[in-house]
C-alpha cells in the first residue's frame, strides 16, 4: 500500500509524463515512467532517451518556490556528482486544493551547491545509517529554475 508522500510523487510524475515535452527531442508525449527506486531518475524519454528526475511537494503556494525539497540516496547522488554526472530536475508543486505548477532545472545548471547531504539515520531507525540529501534552492540565481506550467 503506498504512503500520502508515494502518491504525491506519482501524481508529480505522472503530470510531468502527461504535459511536459522532451527538452532533448522536443517531442511530446514520449516521457514513459522508471521503475520505483532506479537511481536518481524518475521519467525517460522513449524516443531519445533523455532521463530526468521528477521531485513533487505539497505547498501553501505554488507560485513560489520552496527553499529546499528532499531529495534520494546521498551516496548514489555524490558518487554521480564525482563523475559530473547531473540529471535535470522537474519539480512539481501541488497545494492544498490540487492545483499545480511545474518547473523545470536543466542538468547544466546545477553544481554541487545544489545539494546537501543530510545526517545519517541513527541506529534505531529501520534503515540505520541510510543517509539522504537536500536539494538547496537558495543556492540557484534567478532564472535557472523555469516554470513551464
């Protein structure tokens, strides 16, 4: 049974497949879904195969950005910056009443300002030692996070 949070995130994904074009190929409707848990990509295009990663959040107010969103597996991320390998971030933002906004990130613009590592699990915690990321928006300048809806 998925949790409130793994819902979210399939509508996010599924809206970004249903309206966003392939900034690669410029085709439309040729995002297709990953499946759960691959590596920090959510949507591929079928025709080109460009890969992205869609973040989703619920907001009091989707026309202003959120100062950070959680992000996946810190280590599979830093082991990918390392090489200067980034994905483009489709962040989708959702209020109380079901409205959306879509932005999008192209991978050129990000660095590793982009991301910070989050404390690892304690021992208690089920996944003891896991250890996730931020994405931190306050380090992006004006203009690079676009909204296309």
């Amino acid at each position: 049974m998925a949790t409130e949070k793994q819902k979210l995130g399939k509508r996010g994904e599924l809206l970004v497949k249903k309206t966003a074009n392939c900034p690669k190929c410029k085709k439309a409707k040729t995002f297709r879904l990953l499946p759960i848990n691959f590596k920090c990509a959510d949507i591929i295009c079928d025709f080109c195969g460009y890969l992205a990663q869609v973040k989703t959040k619920t907001v009091s107010n989707i026309e202003q950005l959120p100062k950070n969103i959680l992000g996946g597996a810190w280590g599979v991320q830093k082991s990918r910056m390392d090489s200067g390998i980034y994905f483009p971030l489709y962040l989708v933002l959702e209020d109380t009443k079901k409205n959306h906004a879509v932005y999008y990130l192209p991978a050129d613009f990000q660095d590793e300002g982009l991301f910070i590592a989050r404390k690892p699990l304690s021992e208690k915690a089920k996944r003891a030692g896991w250890q996730g990321f931020y994405y931190d928006f306050s380090s992006l300048t004006e203009g690079k996070l676009v909204r296309l809806r």
